[in-house]
C-alpha cells in the first residue's frame, strides 16, 4: 500500500510523509517534471494519506477505494484535452467555500495546470490568496515556465526528476513482462518516463514513429503521407506531445551522429541505419529544432491541430 507502486521519487516520498508526520501540509502544492513520470499518481496517493480513515493510505478503506476510482466527493479533478477554462475555475470557487462532504479536507487536483487560459488563472489566484483552510490544491505541470508567476509563487515546489535507464527496464521486464530486448530500447525511448514508456506500447505507436522518421530524413518524400501521418498524431494532446517529443529526441540524435559518429549516446537506438546513411546540415537540423519547438508553443492556443503538424512537417521536409 501507499507509495509501494510508485516507481522511484524516493525522495520525495519521504519528504511527504515526513509532512504528514508533522502535520505541517501547505495549502497549494506545485508537482513539477516531465510528462509521464508519475506526478498525478504521487498527488493521489497522497490524497489517500490525507483522507483516509486510518491515516496510512491503508487502500481499502472507502475513502481509499473512491479516490482510486475518481469518484470521492471531496477531490475534486480539474483536466481538459486542450485548455482549463474559466467555468472550471469557477467550479473550483464555488467548491472551496463549501465544506467537505466525506472528510474534514478537500483535495483539489489540477492536472496540466500550465494550460489555464488567462481568465481561468486570475480566477485561481483569487482562491490561492486566501483559501479556505480545509482545501489543499495540487497544481501538475510539465512545462513549468508556462504556469505564471503569480501562481507559481503561492505553492511549494515538488521536483520530479526521469528515472534511469536501468529501473525503466527493470520495470518493464519485472512489471510488463516485457522481453529483455524490448525492455532495453523502451528504456531509452522513454527519456526517464514510465508514462512514455507505456505510451509506445500501445496500438501502432513504435510503427508510426518509424514512419515519421522516414518522412523527416527523405526516405518518404510524399506528401500525402505526411498529411495523413498529420491526422493520426494529432488525434489527442497526449499523442501530438508524445509525438513532437520523439521529433526533437530524434533531431538530437541526428546531430550527435552528424557530429561525432558515436552510436552510444543515441536515444532512438532502433532507428541507428536510418540515421547514418549521410551526412547532414546543421542549418537544416536547427531550424527543424526551431519549427518543432514553435509547433510545441502553438498547443496552448485554440488551433487547428492537424494543419499545425502538416505545415511543420511539410516545412521541415522541403528544407532538407
């Protein structure tokens, strides 16, 4: 029970209970690191410790049991695909200021807080500045830099850092039953994330990413495949993040094979041929770098998704 199934953070682990411990909780909590990594499971095992019957994230009480299966009237989930809108900071306003219905506490969840609109972060400042005691707020982000200031300011930090090479594979043999070979590339590909790991598992994720290298380094030159391989990576937010995250992982691993010709410092260890066959610009490497990273900023905004993906790509091809 507790944090036995969360992988790593050890530190941070203890760091909790050691708050808990003294009794001692801040109000707003900041769980800041990559996509993937275990942010929202820690923040909810947490909330176990907070609400549960026995005081020790027992995970069979009823207040354990509701918070595994997101149905505990006393925490409350804030998420969207695209953008937390004003409504749903409104919906936290009228909720702190009533008392919980469980509990003598309420945990406030809100994932991928980097993506509040404007109205919907000025609306949660006026609830962090002075809340209502038996609320505690857990604000999730992997891009730190774009949740404000202000906001940032108000809750104490929690760093989560990737985990090595050597536990990713550990658990995906272990835990996956994943063959050794598999486990191995999986543990590289996942740059320190279970989350990403587990991502390329799934459906026709590992095919579709070789199929977007072929196109990014002229294999596959067609631009019919690039508008469809477009419309298949941008169908959810979680995919087109994964997806432009392998492209930069990918560019990274071009230069160090432009550059140095040292096979060892690859992440893509599976795409090693594709990406020796010649030599490459550097211009043409860091200006796709650029494009990428622009494509990436665009996502916080109300855009077309797919034409954002199709014109990235296109450009990036035609100035190969």
């Amino acid at each position: 029970m507790g944090f036995n199934e969360i992988v790593g953070h050890e530190k941070q682990k203890q760091m909790f209970l050691s708050v808990l411990k003294r009794e001692r909780l801040p109000h707003a909590l900041l769980f800041t690191g990559q996509e993937g990594i275990g942010k929202k499971k820690t923040a909810k095992e947490f909330a176990k410790y907070i609400l549960c019957e026995r005081h020790n994230n027992c995970g069979v009480c009823r207040p354990c049991i509701k918070i595994e299966r997101d149905i505990h009237p006393d925490v409350l989930i804030i998420e969207n695909e695209d953008s937390i809108g004003i409504e749903q900071s409104r919906t936290i306003g009228r909720e702190v200021y009533e008392y919980p219905y469980e509990g003598d506490r309420r945990i406030i969840l809100i994932d991928r807080a980097d993506t509040m609109t404007h109205e919907a972060t000025n609306a949660l400042l006026k609830t962090l500045e002075e809340p209502p005691p038996f609320n505690i707020f857990f604000l999730i982000t992997s891009s730190e830099r774009d949740v404000p200031l202000t906001i940032r300011s108000r809750c104490a930090r929690i760093g989560f850092s990737p985990l090595s090479r050597e536990r990713l594979q550990q658990y995906f043999i272990n835990t996956v039953n994943m063959d050794e070979g598999k486990a191995e590339l999986l543990s590289h590909v996942s740059q320190g994330s279970i989350g990403c790991g587990l991502f390329w598992m799934e459906k026709d994720h590992l095919l579709m990413r070789h199929k977007l290298a072929e196109l990014i380094m002229g294999k596959d030159r067609s631009f019919i495949h690039a508008t469809l391989m477009s419309e298949r990576i941008a169908k959810s937010h979680r995919e087109l993040t994964m997806f432009l995250s392998f492209l930069l992982s990918l560019f990274r691993d071009i230069s160090v094979m432009s550059e140095y010709r040292e096979t060892s410092m690859m992440i893509n260890r599976d795409m090693l041929e594709l990406l020796t066959t010649e030599s490459v610009d550097t211009g043409w490497i860091e200006a796709s770098v650029i494009r990428i990273q622009e494509t990436f900023g665009m996502l916080r905004y109300n855009i077309n998704k797919i034409l954002a993906v199709e014109t990235m790509l296109l450009d990036i091809m035609e100035q190969k």
